[in-house]
C-alpha cells in the first residue's frame, strides 16, 4: 500500500507547504527565525500535515481495494483526520510552549478548511493521471493491432513470393524458406516491444529482400546510405519492410527497379530528429496516394497510423521530381520522422 505514488510525493510536497506557511510567518513579522520557530514548524508537519494526510490516504486506499469506493465518505475521512490531526497540534503546541493558547473550536472548521481542499486536489490529480494511463493502454493496444494487421498482410505476399519457384528451383526455395522462417522469428520476438535498433530492422530488410530478389535476381538493386553512428539509434519494428514491398510491388515489371534507403540526424527548433529516405526509380505515386497519405493497401496506411503514435511522428509522400526532396531516384520517395530521445 504504501508503495502508492501518493505516498511518494506527498511527503515531500507537504513538507514544502509547512516550510511555506513558516517563511511566510517570518516574513510578515508573526514568528523569528528560532529554535521554537523550528520546533513548532515540526510539530505541525509530523502531527498535522505529515501523519493525518498519510493515515487517510492509507484509509481511503485500503478501503478501495475492497471495492468500496465514495466520494462522500472518502472527504468525511480526509476531514476527520486533519481535524484529529489539528487536535493533537493543539495540545503539542500547548505542551511545548508556556503562554500558548488552544484553537478551541478552530479545531473543526481548520480540519474542514485543509482537509477538503488536499482531497479534491489529490482526486483532481489523480482523475487525470488516470486518463493519462487509459490513454497510453488505448495507444499501446491500438499499436499491438495495428501490427497484427501488419504481418499476416507481410507473411502472406512473402509465402506468394515463394510459391512461385517452389516446385522448380528446390534449394533456392528452401533458402528462402529460412529467411521467412527468420523473419517470422523476428516478428513475434519483437511482438510486444515499441522499438528496436535501427541496425536490426535493415538486417531484417536484408533477409526480405534476399526473399524477393530470388524473384527478381539482378533486376532489384537496393543501397543503403546510413551513418554508423545511427545503427544504435531506436525505431519501431518492422517500419521499413511495408515501404520497400510497396516499392517491389507497384514497379514488379519495370526492367530494373533501384530502391534507397538513407538515414540521417537533423534537428527541428534545436530537438534533434531521425529521417529515414526510402526512394524508388519507378512512376511514383498518384495524385490521389498523394493527397490521402497511403494507397487501398493495408501496410502504407497501417504505417501512417503507427508514426502518428510516435513522438512529432510523420509520413510524408512525395515524387523525385518534388523540389521538396532531394533524390538520386526519380520515382516515389517516402520520408519518415521522428523525434530523438536525447
């Protein structure tokens, strides 16, 4: 119970509060800087502040995880227990100090007065640290689908890629058998993680374009143009296969189909961004896969959705002939971004 985030915190926010209300008696001339003054401010941090917050926090806790959850009930116990919190400061203060009166009925409307408040705040506090929660399962569950989604659609084009030498090319199919086999494994390891290294995800592209250039032999050429130094840097799994296999796909009959992909560190207002280029040499996009971000697919509007989970996430679309983009490449170019964690 006590390992509750409440118990956490408030101990050292309560005690900045007492600390507050000190300074602010000895600025105004009410109180000295003394060993009583210390002393008092002791006093009513451990016996109001400290101790009655923590004993109804421990109440109202212990009284949830039986179900029992409300609102009035859980304020009379916040007030009760400041007011017998205020109690006892009254009569340490009246026993520490000679010539110290008692609050007499004070008591009452002090313990309302502190107690509601430091409820309500608190329910305040935690109403939206609880839809902060709610809203990271939402986006972690949609993320899970949406890779669910992702690699049926990606296993089933790559067992088609297969079907078509199987039965006359035995040892290549079995070759590439292995690389499915690799990138299956991969898939589910990284089934539950958020990211992965760069240097991972371009040796799984490795293995699913061994896959498709057994169909495709010299005709598909692929460069890579990336910085040592970003191979450690994290992205999320399988964010570049459905790029290149949109790539493969739409330009199947061209005689030779040359795809890059570059990486490189840029920064957006001094916060430093990772972009990651993936070019072609075929037509392009459409007009209309321009304006909607993604074609009837599913991988380019799966991949659309998962950026935009990310942290300044974005997918942008452009063709070789944009003066947006600068490219070897005068096909279609897709540009990934997103925000370093530094």
């Amino acid at each position: 119970m006590l390992r509750h985030p409440f118990f956490k915190y408030s101990f050292f926010i309560l005690l900045i509060v007492d600390l507050l209300f000190t300074t602010g008696l000895i600025i105004s001339g009410v109180s000295t800087i003394s060993l009583n003054t210390l002393l008092a401010t002791s006093i009513w941090f451990v016996s109001f502040y400290w101790l009655p917050v923590w004993a109804a926090a421990f109440i109202i806790l212990t009284l949830r995880s039986k179900g029992l959850e409300n609102t009035i009930v859980e304020w009379v116990i916040a007030v009760g227990s400041l007011t017998m919190g205020l109690s006892i400061t009254d009569h340490l203060l009246v026993l520490a100090f000679e010539g110290s009166s008692s609050m007499g009925s004070f008591v009452f409307w002090g313990g309302l007065s502190w107690g509601t408040p430091i409820y309500f705040i608190t329910r305040y506090i935690e109403s939206r640290r609880k839809i902060s929660q709610e809203k990271q399962a939402r986006k972690q569950a949609q993320l899970q689908t949406l890779r669910y989604q992702l690699n049926p659609h990606f296993m089933f084009n790559s067992l088609n890629t297969i079907s078509a030498y199987i039965h006359n090319k035995p040892d290549l199919a079995d070759e590439v058998l292995h690389e499915l086999a690799d990138i299956l494994r991969y898939s589910l390891d990284t089934g539950e993680a958020t990211s992965v290294s760069l240097q991972q995800e371009i040796d799984i592209i490795n293995k699913y374009l061994n896959i498709e250039k057994a169909r495709f032999g010299d005709r598909l050429m692929v460069h890579f143009d990336i910085p040592t130094e970003l191979l450690n840097t994290q992205v999320p799994p399988l964010i570049l296969q459905p790029i290149v296999e949109n790539a493969i796909k739409h330009n199947a009959q061209q005689t030779a189909l040359a795809i890059t992909i570059k990486v490189e560190k840029s920064y957006n207002k001094k916060h430093p961004h990772l972009k990651i280029f993936i070019s072609d040499n075929g037509s392009g996009f459409s007009d209309e896969v321009l304006a909607k971000g993604y074609g009837n697919g599913v991988g380019m509007k799966n991949l659309q959705q998962r950026m935009q989970q990310l942290p300044q996430g974005k997918v942008s679309l452009y063709n070789g002939t944009s003066a947006k983009v600068t490219s070897a490449n005068q096909g279609a170019i897709v540009t990934l971004e997103m925000a370093l964690s530094v």
